[in-house]
C-alpha cells in the first residue's frame, strides 16, 4: 500500500514533537525548538501552563462530554465571560476555526432570511483570505489552490480586493448579506487591514442593513493586545468568528454576535455533537481567565513593541534579505525580499527556530503570548545566526 495511514494531506516536516516545555517543543530525538509559531496562533500559554493542564484535568475527572440537549452551566459560565468581555450577546461553540466561519456564515445568511428576504445570501469576502477548509469557508476565499478537485464550491461569495473600500461598495447588490474579512490577514501574510477600511465596511453595513462578519480565528484571542483586534479599529461588528487560543491547545472555536444579528439562529436552526462539552468549556475558561484582563493585554502589546522595534532595526542589517516588519502585538510578520519558505526551514532545520511561513513571502511570528525576556532574546539569536549563514538558493 502506497497511502500512509495518515491521509497525506499535509507535507509534514522531520520535526516530530512529543513535549512542550512552555514556550519549547522537544522532539521525539531530543532536539530543542524554540517555539514562535505556538501551532499557528494556538498555545496563547504555552505549552506547560499549570492553570490550563489543571482545568483540564480536574473537568476530565468530573464531567467530560454529555449533550446539548442539557442545560451547560459550564458553557453557560464561558459565554458568559465572552459576553462581558465584547461586543457580543450570544455564543455559539464550535470545535475549530472553520466551523465558528461557517457559524458566522450561517448567521449572517439567517439575519436577511428570517426576515423574509431570502434572496439575501453573498457575501462579499476578499482576496487572500484564509477561513478554514470546508466547502462553504474555501468557497469564501478567491485562493483557488484550495478549490482544485473540490469544485462545485458553495455560491454566494463576492471577491473583493483587501482593503478597498472602493471596490466593496461597489459590489454590494440586491442579494448581499453582508461581509466577511479578517481585521488582519493571517495565512495572507499577516497584513493588517486599514482603519479606514474597517470603519468603513461598518459605515456601509450600516448604510445597507448588512452584517459585519469577522474573522478573528487568528488573530482574536489576546493575540493582538487587545482581546479581539476589532477594538484596535475603533468598531462594533455585528458577528466574530474565535478559535484557535480560545482554547490554548484544546480544540475550541466561537461564533459570537449580537441579539440583532443572531435573530435567525433560533430553535433547531444548527447544532454540533461536541461543541461546548464541558472539557472544552474548562480549557476556554481557564483561557480567558488567563488573559482577559488589562495587564496581560498591556503586557503582550508591550512586548509586541519591544520585538518589533528590534525587528526593524535588525532588518537594515540584511537589506538583500528583508523589506518590512507589520502586523499588531504578537501577531508579526516580517515581509522578505526573496521567498520567505526556504529560510524559514533553515531556521527550522539549522538554528532550532520554529515560525511559520505566509503567503507574500512573509515570516510569521506567534509565539506564546507568555513568552518573556529570555525567549526574546533567544530568538534574536537565532534569528541573527540563520541570517547570517544562510545562503538564498539560486533559481534553478
Ligand atoms: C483566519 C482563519 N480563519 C479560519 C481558520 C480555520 O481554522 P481551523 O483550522 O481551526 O478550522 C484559520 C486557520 O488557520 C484562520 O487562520
């Protein structure tokens, strides 16, 4: 047989990790990595973190699964502290990333079409964004790598240039519900949207009666030094879709809204198996615990700053190599003049430094937001080392 027992759908590296000691992964042979990638945006608390592991456990010991066709006072505690910490009324718990998009979807079709209006169903999504990998999230995106064999994909996406507020309104129509776009772009390289853009999306979803959908997968979560980077841009949107730190490791994904946005999500309208069973609730709350509070935001834009002032000033060192740092608080990218992927596996594969590469040749940072000075300055060092021995491959 040809076909390994995992489906190959990933293009695994020889990094095989079985230990995380806070903000390091050890491999199976014992090799040492520093760790500022955190599973793309995930371990917000590292890899050991007392309060998460022993939430965990203790609700594993107590109360591990039972159905939603029960009352949750453990989800009800979650989205409880969700709800005072946002724009948010309600919430919706999903396993993933995808499926709080999907939720996020679902909703903004539902708000147009409970009320009678049911040709309302586009979305107007834009170019390079990355939502997840069922059918409705990658028919939402224009990135047509990920349509290839899948193909009929879900209508009722509009795409639009990012960041052009021009081009958006130009494409609302009778049939638009709204739009869907992350505040800053993760997989696309992390390029923050514009303020101007984001509050004028809010302008015109108000002007029209359309939902404001965010994707937050990415970079929600404290990630940005605020708890969800909405707030950076002075806005209220209408839906958020969270996962990834939500659960700092455990899988765990929310759709959040408002009352009025919500209006079509009522009895029997949608549903998951797992979502919000009590284990999860335990690790999301014992997350916001952790981070929703002001010194720790103030503490992870303080050390945003710090890596990114840095950044730039080590940058000028390798002109031939770098152009720009962007992004917001933990969430960095640091944009290459040649393609970012190579060396991003020589730090990987040379100097024991994990990052994760994006598109438009960007170096992604997301290490634990718990990281603190040593972390910092161990991840100078090797990033210094790796550019100072590495060699950019020649075109073949
Ligand atoms: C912005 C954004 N949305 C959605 C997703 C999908 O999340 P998941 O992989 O948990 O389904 C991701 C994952 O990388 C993401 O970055």
């Amino acid at each position: 047989m040809a076909i390994t027992p995992l489906m190959p759908v990933y293009p695994r590296c020889g990094v095989r990790p079985v230990r995380g000691e806070h903000c390091h992964l050890i491999d199976e042979d014992g090799t040492k990595y520093l760790d500022f990638a955190s599973g793309i945006a995930v371990n917000l608390l590292g890899h050991s973190h007392p309060g998460l592991i022993g939430a965990i456990q203790k609700q594993a010991e107590t109360l591990m699964h039972v159905s939603n066709l029960y009352g949750s006072p453990q989800g009800e505690k979650l989205a409880q502290m969700l709800v005072d910490n946002t724009f948010a009324d309600t919430v919706f718990f999903t396993n993933s990333g995808a499926e709080a998009v999907e939720t996020a979807i679902k909703t903004a079709r539902a708000y147009h079409q409970s009320a009678g209006n049911e040709h309302k169903h586009e979305l107007i999504t834009f170019t390079n964004a990355f939502h997840g990998r069922t059918m409705a999230t990658i028919s939402a995106s224009n990135q047509t790598k990920m349509h290839h064999g899948f193909q009929p994909l879900l209508e009722g996406f509009r795409y639009c240039e990012f960041d052009d507020l021009e081009m958006a309104t130009s494409l609302i129509g009778p049939n638009t519900a709204g739009f869907l776009v992350e505040p800053i772009q993760g997989e696309g390289g992390i390029r923050p949207a514009s303020n101007e853009f984001m509050q004028g999306l809010r302008a015109l979803a108000d002007e029209h009666d359309l939902m404001l959908a965010l994707d937050e997968v990415q970079c929600g979560v404290a990630r940005t030094g605020t708890l969800y980077a909405y707030e950076q841009y002075g806005i209220v949107p209408d839906i958020v879709a969270t996962a990834k730190g939500i659960g700092g490791g455990f899988p765990l994904g929310a759709c959040l809204a408002t009352e009025k946005a919500a209006r079509g999500m009522t009895f029997g309208t949608h549903g998951s198996t797992y979502g919000g069973n009590p284990l999860a609730m335990a690790a999301g709350t014992a997350v916001m615990e952790a981070v929703a509070n002001d010194d720790f935001l103030a503490e992870v834009s303080e050390k945003g700053e710090r890596i990114r002032a840095r950044l730039e000033q080590f940058i000028g060192n390798y002109p031939d190599l770098f152009e720009l740092v962007r992004g917001k608080g933990l969430m960095l990218g640091i944009k290459m003049k040649v393609e970012s992927r190579p060396f991003f596996v020589h730090l990987r594969d040379n100097h024991e430094l994990l990052m994760v590469a994006a598109g438009d040749n960007t170096l992604r940072l997301l290490p634990p937001l718990v990281i603190g000075d040593a972390e910092i300055d161990e991840f100078f060092e090797k990033l210094s080392a790796g550019a100072a021995d590495y060699e950019i491959p020649q075109a073949s």
